[in-house]
C-alpha cells in the first residue's frame, strides 16, 4: 500500500513501525460551531483509512481531538452568554450525531485539549528551559530561528511563509512567525495557573501534546484538512522535535478542501453547509458515495446536483443488492475485486474504488437476465464486502417478522393465481406495492423485491 507523505511530497509504502497496530492522530474540529461538510471529508477520509487498513489485517488507534477552548469558542461564549463549556458540548454532540448518520467508525479516543493543560505547560517549561521558548508580557512564545526544520512540512523557506502566510500579530514577538504557546489571561476569560501567570495554552500546543499521550512518537500517520500544512501542523513539529529532538511522524496525510461556490468552506467566514441539515435532506450513504467520488487529495465543490446524482447512484445499488437478494437468499463473503484493491492500494484512490462498484452492479444485472446463479453469487457478496469497507450502511427497512409475513403472503397468493383466482392475486400485489414491496412473477415462482 502506498500513501501520498506530505513531508516528503511523494508517495511512499505504508507499513506501521510496531507491532501490526497503526497508530493515526487526526486533527479534529474546533467546536465553536456544528460541523460543516468541509469538516466532514475529513472525517470521512479517516474512516475510509481506518477500514482498509483493518480490511488488511491492521489494528488501528485512531485518535481525533476537540480543540474545546480557543479564542473563536471565547467570542461565541462572549456573544450567547453563555459558558465556553456548554457551547463546546453542545457542537460536540452535533458532531457525534452527524458521525453516527454517515456511519463513521468512532475513534478509538476523543481527548479535549481541557484534559490535557498540564501536559502542555510540562511541554512549554521543556521548549523555555532549552532556549527555544521566550516570553513577552503575558504571553509565551516559540522562536523558529531555534529550529532548524523549520518549513520541513510545507517545503517552504522561512522568508517564503512570512511572506504568504496570515501571522498573527503582536508587539512581542521576536519574529512574525513566532506563535504563541500560552496565552496570558484577559478579563471574563478562562484560565488556568501556570509558571507564567494565568493564562490558556495556544492552539498548536494541544496536538503536540495529546498525540503522544495517546500514540507515542514517532505516530505512524498523522492527517487533516490541507489547511492546516501550515501554520497549524509546521508547529506541532516544531514543537515537539524541538523539545525531544525525536520524530514526531512518519506519514503525514492532507485531504484537499471542499469547496462552495468555489471558495474554501470556514466557520470563521460563515461560509459553510452544516453537515446535519445534509443529512436530513439526502440518504446518508449517498453522501458517503458523493465523498468517495472524489479523490480526498482533489478540491471538490459543494453541489446538490452532485449529491442528488449520488443518490442516483445509490439507489442503482440498493436496488440490485434486492434482487440478488431475493434470488441467491444467502451472503457468503468472497474476496474483493482485484480492480477495488489496486485502487484502494494505491492511495486509497476511491474514485476507482466506487468505480469497481458500478462494474459489479453491471456484471450482475448480467447474470440475472442469462439466469447464472453462480455468477450472481459471486458478484454479490464481492460486492457486500467492498461497501462493507468502504463504510456503506445497509439499510433494513424491513424487519425479519414483515420479511416472513409477505413471504407468507407471496404464497398464498400462488395458491390462488394456481385457482385461477386473480382478482384476490393482483389486490395482494397491489397493496404489498403500496408498502414499497414489489413481487415479481417468474418462471422459478415470484420475486419479493423491497423498494
């Protein structure tokens, strides 16, 4: 299997440094705000990963953090009047909510950088103790002309990223890329006691230090939106490699934006589509299936014709999944396709992926109309186990107690087609129709299809 390493630009064969666990920290959301759809192709390319590489055997520690204190979580507190902790749990819950439709794996651990403010100032103290931190006023700094690989992640020079990047500003600073690692408290803000005076840690702080509590270092892979190359992901090395003078990651893994109307989605701009009113509008595995269509390391663009071309899609699949249902009436699993692995294997490129989906929907309509029952098997639980792994949720409308009643049904109406009685044969197809069940007269007896 070979992953696209950011840090080094080029892709790489993927194997975990331990024993057959793969250890993955994913930068999660800030919660001043319900998630986004942006946020949620994220989200989705760890599920996708997290899946494959359990398909191969892996086990995987899948770590995903709430930055639950920020200055973006302060001003929402300041404008509802109401505490930082009640709005971060309120958007913590949307989250949770909205990972449970689209049928997201949960993480192996959620910390909040709250549980972890101790961690941090033990950090700090190290990168103050070595020269590498300053402070000014009440605020604590890092000086990145202390660390050599300053860049390393974006490949960029230091004049390059002072020179592009958005910095935050302050009189204190030695250097414009100098970021702050605490923060000096401000009347009606939280805080925490510190070597420094009380204050709150910065937002690159909180990644360093949670990571390794959880996965050690080096992590086998740690991933997030592309937006955050830099500033956010550049500090988190620089942070720890400059305190440990150790590796921080192996791999490092970026998915592309989602855009709308051609502009990155953001919460600080207002310019976004929350995830749960998606989900509420359009069948959650046709939202995975839009996802998947696109390769996570491509921009792609908010669209409604997009999704409602998904659930196109989807429902080309659900419906075949029916019928071979109804016809092959067991689920052996096979292996998949050779098409999906090398697609998967490659980058997990699951556009192809998705595309050895239609191949199988295509093949088995094949096999139905030349009556091939072995192909037919085949290809059916090929394809269970490939949307198996790519997280798609089968949907049972239909309890097992309804499944046997119109199976009953289905012959007893037989019975009376055989006298001849049609009249009562076509009013029970009729209003089992009526409940989205479809049955199907064959020369093998009828077909029950649930829509």
């Amino acid at each position: 299997m070979v992953l696209f390493n950011t840090l080094k630009r080029a892709k790489e064969k993927f194997s975990p440094l331990k024993n057959n666990t793969v250890r993955i920290y994913f930068c999660g959301m800030t919660v001043q705000e319900s998630p986004h759809m942006g946020h949620m192709r994220a989200y989705m390319l760890a599920d996708v990963l997290t899946r494959y590489l359990e398909y191969k055997g892996y086990k995987v520690m899948l770590v995903e953090n709430f930055t639950d204190i920020d200055d973006k979580i302060i001003k929402k507190s300041a404008e509802e009047g109401i505490d930082y902790r009640i709005i971060a749990e309120r958007h913590i819950k949307d989250f949770y909510e909205v990972r449970d439709a689209l049928n997201i794996k949960p993480a192996y651990f959620y910390p909040r950088a709250t549980q972890h403010i101790p961690e941090m100032i033990e950090l700090i103290g190290l990168l103050e103790k070595k020269g590498i931190a300053y402070k000014k006023g009440n605020d604590v700094y890092f000086d990145v002309s202390k660390f050599k690989g300053y860049g390393k992640l974006s490949g960029k020079r230091i004049d390059e990223l002072e020179a592009g990047a958005r910095i935050e500003p302050s009189p204190y600073k030695k250097n414009p890329l100098d970021f702050t690692l605490w923060k000096g408290s401000k009347e009606n803000e939280p805080w925490w006691e510190s070597p420094w005076g009380r204050g709150r840690p910065g937002w690159h702080i909180e990644c360093s230090v949670m990571s390794v509590h959880y996965l050690d270092a080096p992590l086998d892979i740690h991933a997030g939106g592309e937006d955050l190359i830099f500033p956010h992901h550049e500090n988190e090395i620089a942070q720890y490699e400059g305190a440990t003078e150790k590796e921080f990651s192996r791999f490092w893994l970026h998915n592309a934006m989602l855009n709308l109307k051609g502009e990155k989605m953001s919460k600080s701009t207002k310019h976004f589509i929350l995830a749960k009113d998606v989900v509420k509008v359009f069948n959650p595995n046709a939202v995975r299936l839009y996802f998947l269509k696109s390769h996570y390391r491509s921009q792609a663009e908010y669209s409604e014709e997009r999704l409602k071309e998904a659930e196109e899609g989807w429902e080309r699949i659900r419906e075949f999944l029916n019928i071979a249902k109804a016809i092959v009436k067991e689920e052996k699993m096979e292996e998949v396709t050779k098409e999906f692995i090398d697609a998967m294997e490659d980058d997990l490129n699951t556009p192809k992926a998705v595309g050895s989906l239609f191949t199988l929907v295509q093949k088995g309509y094949q096999a139905v109309e030349q009556n091939k029952k072995e192909d037919l098997k085949r290809v059916y639980s090929q394809l269970l186990l490939q949307l198996e792994i790519l997280g798609f949720k089968m949907e049972e409308k239909f309890s097992t107690d309804i499944r046997r009643l119109v199976e009953r049904l289905a012959e007893f109406r037989e019975e009376l087609r055989k006298e001849k009685d049609y009249k009562k044969s076509d009013k029970i197809r009729d209003i089992l129709k009526e409940s989205n069940i479809i049955i199907e007269d064959t020369k093998e007896g009828p077909r029950i299809l649930y829509k």
